[in-house]
C-alpha cells in the first residue's frame, strides 16, 4: 500500500516537470505488462507491442526535448522562481497592508475608546458639578428658610412679650383704675354717710289698726312701719284708707 502511495507522489512529480517523457514511460510500462499478460495467456496481440512502440518514442522524445532545450527550461525555472518571488512579495505586501490596516484600525478603535472614555468622564464630571452646585443652592436655601423661621419665631416672641408686657400694664392700669374708683366710692359713701340725716328706727305694729292709731293714713313702703303683710294690694302702701 505504501509502495503504491510512493510511487503514485513520484509519478505526479514527474508529470508536474516531465509530462511527455513521463507519459511515454507510462504507455512503454503498460505496454509491458499487456505483454507479459499475453504471453502468459499464449495470446497473440499486437496491442501490446504498439503500446510499448508508442510509449518508447514519447519517452524518447520527452528526453530529446528536455536536453535539447536546456536553456528553455532554465529560462521557465527562472520565470517561474521570478513569479513565485513576486508573488512571495506581493503576497508579503499583502500581509504588511493588512498588518498595518489592522494597526490602523486598531489604533482608531483605541482613539475612539479614548475620546469615548474622556466624554464620558467630561459628562460624569459636569453631572457631579451639577448635582454638587444643586446641593449647595438647596443648602443655601434650607439655611435661608431656617433663619427666616428664626427670625420669625424671635419676632413673634419679641411681640408676645409687647403684648404681654402691655397687657400687664393695661391690668395693673385697670387695677389702679378699679382701686381708685373703690376708694372714691368708698370715700363718697363715707360723705354721704357723713351728711346723711340719723336712719329712723323701725316701728312695729301688730296690725293696721294698730298701725292707724300713730299713723291715721296708713305709711308708705319706705316708712319704718310699712310690713308686706299689711300692704295688701301691693300699690306700695300700707294700711291705707
């Protein structure tokens, strides 16, 4: 098997740098084995001896060709080391563009994470900025509202103390006042008192019969002797006629 696989890769490279001689020697071996097939069976065939013919010349021809046209060959050999080194070249340009487009590409990929990553960071900066500023004017203004408060609460204080102040002031005026009106009344009471006539003392009488032996006309109810009792019809006067 291996054998077979030898001699089939030595077969292609013969073909691929010799292709006439390469032939005419397969042809001339077929040509043999037809044959050697034939002379075992006892047949008699031209076939073979044509193959093998046709093959032999091929070969030889191939071999004239090839040591004939040495230069031709060193010349294809030579054009076609100069292709394979343009194409080495071009394909290694190839590889230095891709490379350097890929750096290229790389590098803008890094410029764009970059700018990316600095907008970002100018954003996150100014919201903080922001939020801080924010912070500050809401402190400001809870400070503000918090010594307006003060100064409220001080303010309604101070004038709870007027008025308190003032209201005591308007009692102990009104206390004044009431002990100087007690003490003039008292004063007054004591003039009138002192020029009032002597009180009458109050009389007694068992009835308005009694009552009319003193006081013939009856009395009136601011009299001494004037009793509910003997005011009967309640016109203010007592036993009268």
């Amino acid at each position: 098997m291996w054998l077979l696989i030898v001699c089939l890769i030595v077969f292609l490279i013969l073909l691929f740098n010799f292709p006439l001689f390469t032939i005419g020697a397969a042809l001339a071996s077929w040509g043999i084995y037809e044959w050697n097939t034939n002379k075992k069976l006892k047949a008699k065939s031209r076939k073979p001896a044509a193959i093998l013919s046709v093959g032999l010349v091929m070969a030889l021809t191939g071999c004239v060709i090839t040591v004939s046209n040495p230069d031709e060959q060193i010349a294809t050999d030579t054009q076609e080391a100069e292709s394979a080194e343009v194409a080495a070249e071009a394909e290694e340009a190839e590889r230095v563009a891709a490379e350097a487009k890929e750096a290229e590409e790389k590098a803008a990929a890094e410029q764009e994470a970059k700018e990316k990553a600095d907008a970002e960071a100018k954003k996150k900066a100014e919201e903080e900025a922001a939020a801080k500023k924010q912070a500050e004017e809401e402190a400001v203004a809870i400070a503000a509202k918090e010594k307006a408060e003060e100064e409220a609460a001080k303010k309604k204080a101070e004038e709870e103390s007027l008025a308190k102040k003032k209201a005591e002031e308007e009692a102990a005026a009104l206390a004044l006042a009431e002990e100087e009106a007690a003490a003039q009344e008292a004063a007054e009471a004591e003039a009138a008192a002192a020029s009032a006539p002597p009180a009458q003392e109050a009389e007694f009488f068992d009835n308005c019969t009694h009552l009319r032996t003193v006081y013939p006309g009856g009395v009136a109810a601011d009299h001494p002797a004037y009793q509910d009792k003997m005011d009967r019809d309640n016109d203010g006067w007592a036993c009268e006629n």
